[in-house]
C-alpha cells in the first residue's frame, strides 16, 4: 500500500462487506497482504500482527480448498506471517504453528500444482529454523528432501532457483556440522559451483559464494588430503581477499581462511614462503577493528600456532614469546565451556613446554601439565583433537616424570599414549609422533626397571616412526637418533652383534643428514664412537678402533 489511508479506506470497505459477502475474503485477503507489505518495509511488529489475524479471519472463510486455490493461499501466507514474528520475537508457537500449517498448504499442492515448488521451499526454511533451535536431526533430513525436489523445479535459469540452491546449500552445510559426512561435503562443492556460476565476476553477490567454494574446498582437503583442493582454496580465497578490500566488514574472515590454507599446506610441503605469509595475513587480521568480534579468538590462536611452527623451524624466542601472549589472550576470550577451549589449551601446553626446553623453568613444565589435562578434560573422546591432547599430555608427563623421577607419571604417560595411538591409525597424520613419543616412553621406563619387553617394543615402534618419517621428512632426525639409541641399549644388555650393526648404520645416516653446526652433531659423534669401540671385541677390525679414536678427537 502507498499510504495509512489506503489500508485505512480497505479496511472501511471490508467492515461494509458481512462475512456472507462473496467478497468479504478477497477483501481480508488483500487486506492482510497490504499490512504484510508495510510490515516487510517497515518491520513494524503491529503490522506484522495485524497482517496474522486478517490471514486468520480469511482462513476462516475457506475451510475446503476450491479452484482458485485461496485455502492453501491464506495457509502459505499466514504461515509466512507466523514465520516472520518468529524471527522477531523467537516465540516457539509460532515455529511449531507455521511449519503445521506449511504442511497442510503443501498438501493442498501436489506435485503438479503451479505453487507446488513454492510450498516446498516455504516449508523446509521452517524446518531448517526449527532445526537449528531443537537440533532434531529428522527435520534437517526432511528439509533437505523437500529442497531436492524443489530444485528440480527449478533447474538453472529459472527465475527462483537460486534462493532454492541458497537453502540447500545452507541444509547440506548444517548436516555437514553435526555429522561430518564427507558426501555432504562433496555436495556441497559442486552446489556451490554452481551458485558461484549465477554470480560471476562483476556481480556483486559473486564474492561470498566464492569464499565459501574455497573455505568448502579446504574442508574437504582435510578429509581426502587431495591437493588440488587445497591449492584451489588457496587460488580463490586470493581472488576473494581482492574483492574485499581493508575496510570491507568481511575482509576478515577471508584472512582467517587464507591462514588456515596457507598454514596447512605449510605443514604438508614445508615451504617457508607460505609459512611467512600465513603470519602475515594472520596479524592482519588482527590489526582489523573486531576487538570482540566473535571469531577473534580464532584468529589469536591460528596466529599463535603458525608462529610456535616458525619457531621451531628457526629457533626466534620471539616468535614463541609472543605465541604464548596470543593463546593467553585467546584463553580470556573463550568461555570454559566453549568448544574450542580445548584447542587454546592443547596449542598453550605445546608452546610453553618449548619454553621449558629452552630456558628450564620448572613452574613452564607445571603448567604445560595442567592445561595439558584441562584440555583433555573439555575434550570428548569423540572430538576430532582428543587424540592430540592425549599425546601431548603423554609427552608432558614423560618430561616431567624425568625432572621428578615420579614412576606414575611415567605409567601414565605410557598409557595415554597408547590411548593416542589407537585414534591415530594407519594414515593418520599424527601416527608418527605417537608412535614415537610412545617409543620414548617404553625406553626410558627400560631405563628405569631394565624390563626387556619394553625396550623391544620401543625397539619396533621406532622402526614403524621411521617408515612413515623418510629422509627428508621434519622428525626423521629425532626418530632415528631414538631408534639407534635403543639399539644399542638392546646390544649391551643382550649383545646381538645385528642390533650393534644397524646402530651404527643409523648413526652415520644420521650425520649425514645433520647440517654444520647442528647442535645434537656432537652427541652423536660420541655415540658412533662409542659403539665403533663396542663392536671391536665382537669383530676386531682396526678400522673401527682407529675411526672410534678419531671422533672421540
């Protein structure tokens, strides 16, 4: 309507025309659509209300459906209503009485009816709604069937087919949520292909459904390792950051993802380049005016942990410093019961027990413990990084058990690790570092009680480490060192000339892949001495003394 008095002169003409008027429901019909109108330009919640009870009185007047369709018409629309004071007030009734009448109007028309795809779409935007108050998976389910056969009603070019593959991609990514089925995702990517081909380049709806292709593409890579999808994430989430320029609101969730990416394809080739550039991009971040913007403890944790993996990789106390500053920061932002404490938790207890390498301080070992079982108490079996959080316990425990000679600590540690280990199966990324810091473990227990049996275990987990840790992988180095130095603790308590054999083959491997100035280069020197000079009363050759007396030098 154009103005108060055009709803006012309707209304006059409506009470002029008795319920027994053939036109009395066209009258409240139109009427309730004019106060529906002034409500979506206005949202003034009187209009809204007063659009609901015209709809109502309409109803009323048409309790079968006839030809022209004004039952399931004034069912759709009063449901629509209901919705949109749903929205505004959050009142359940109202949900609950828009999807009961939605289904009815849906009912009224079946497949066939020209407003048959209409009803569909009206009906599974309730249900998803209910969905994400009551998380009552059956109503996902079914709006995502309704959606299917909405949208092939409305195949590509058709005037409404994008606001049905828009709630269908939002169903598909609910359940990909909560389930995390890999076929939702796989879905979910070629349906976002095609809403990105609806708004190409130019459009100004093209940026967000090019972000989201790439933040999809990365997810994906995280359950099938392709690298084509993460080298495609990359490639968009480039192109998105250009059409999101410093100032554009949404400019930081483009950085957050570009240092996810960056970072995880960091971890898989080792290329420094992208290492550098995901920090970058991560204080960019957080240079961004969104002090308590909800995904800032995000962004505060991701850029602690890509700077605890500069350190390692150059040794920058700095770096590590200001990495613990940032998970202390992203602490204070996330409530104790948030889900992703437990991560915040797990990355402070890494990058504290590097501090306690580095400088010794006892109290950086205590609290490395402390949040290491923190964190493992806020983290379900079931939640994706469990695993890590059981190994870093174990790992914490095993150091601490060696500053304070505490036995338990040790068994302890053992038996997380051994938790971890089943978590990380055959192709787990992580199955390495557990299978070696386990190894650990099993040794220094032999070196504590002398039980053979876990020195010979350590002995066949360290083989495992090392077959998944080639020459050229980052824990080659540590894992071979531990390997031939049990070996050679298995050859002075069991003098199996084999065991002595294949240490020594380590050693030497292993100082072959040291570079000058590596600082373990020295250790390891002393150690293929020393058992150069083992292996000489076993198989005297002169060799083996001379080279022994000659590094030992």
């Amino acid at each position: 309507m154009d103005s108060t008095h055009d709803v006012s002169r309707k209304q006059e003409e409506s009470e002029c025309c008795p319920p027994e008027c053939d036109g009395h429901y066209s009258f409240l019909f139109d009427l309730a659509d004019d106060f529906r109108e002034r409500y979506e330009k206005g949202r003034e919640i009187e209009e809204l209300t007063q659009a609901i009870t015209l709809y109502r009185d309409a109803l009323e007047l048409q309790p079968i459906e006839n030809k022209k369709g004004d039952r399931s018409d004034s069912l759709n629309e009063l449901a629509h209503c209901l919705y949109y004071r749903y929205e505004e007030l959050g009142a359940v009734d109202d949900l609950e009485e828009a999807i009961a009448l939605g289904r009815e109007a849906l009912a009224l028309r079946p497949r066939g009816h020209p407003r048959h795809d209409t009803s569909l779409l009206n009906l599974s935007v309730s249900l998803r709604t209910r969905f994400e108050k009551q998380a009552e998976v059956c109503d996902l389910e079914e709006a995502i069937q309704l959606l299917r056969v909405a949208l092939e009603l409305r195949p590509p070019g058709h005037e409404w087919g994008s606001s049905t593959l828009c709630q269908l991609i939002l169903c598909l990514s609910s359940r990909y949520e909560s389930q995390g089925l890999v076929a939702d995702l796989e879905e979910l990517v070629t349906l976002r292909r095609a809403e990105l081909d609806l708004y190409l380049r130019g459009h100004s709806y093209h940026v967000a459904p090019l972000h989201s292709l790439a933040r999809d593409l990365r997810r994906r890579y995280a359950k099938t390792a392709a690298m084509s999808d993460l080298e495609e994430s990359i490639e968009l989430h480039h192109a998105a950051l250009e059409l999101r320029p410093p100032g554009d609101c949404n400019r930081s969730s483009t950085l957050d993802e570009l240092t996810l990416c960056l970072s995880t394809r960091y971890d898989k080739l080792g290329m420094v380049a992208d290492l550098e550039e995901a920090i970058e991009f991560g204080h960019a971040a957080l240079r961004l005016p969104k002090r308590w913007h909800p995904s800032r403890g995000e962004s505060l944790h991701n850029l602690a942990c890509n700077l605890r993996k500069r350190f390692v990789k150059q040794a920058t106390m700095q770096d590590l410093e200001e990495a613990i500053e940032l998970l202390h920061a992203a602490l204070e932002l996330c409530p104790i019961e948030h889900h992703d404490r437990s991560s915040s938790l797990c990355e402070l207890s890494f990058c504290l027990l590097h501090r306690h390498d580095n400088y010794g301080a006892a109290e950086d070992l205590e609290e490395a413990v402390t949040l290491g079982r923190e964190a493992l108490e806020r983290c379900p079996l079931e939640h994706p990084i469990h695993g890590m959080c059981l190994r870093n316990l174990g790992r914490n425990l095993r150091k601490s058990s060696i500053q304070t000679a505490a036995i338990h600590e040790l068994e302890e540690s053992i038996e997380l690790l051994r938790q971890a280990l089943e978590l990380h199966p055959i192709g787990h990324p992580d199955r390495s570092s557990s299978l070696y810091e386990l190894a650990l473990c099993l040794s220094l227990r032999h070196d504590k009680d002398g039980v053979a049996d876990g020195l010979e275990e350590a002995i066949v987990l360290g083989h495992k480490a090392l077959e998944l840790c080639p020459s050229g992988h980052p824990d080659h180095g540590v894992i071979l060192h531990s390997l031939a130095c049990n070996l050679w603790k298995k050859f002075q308590t069991q003098h199996a000339i084999i065991d002595l054999n294949e240490a020594i083959t380590f050693y030497r491997h292993l100082l072959q892949t040291y570079p000058a100035g590596h600082p373990n280069c020295t250790s390891s020197l002393y150690d293929l001495a020393q058992c150069l000079a083992d292996r000489f009363p076993e198989q005297p050759a002169t060799a083996d003394l001379d080279e022994a007396i000659a590094l030992l030098q």
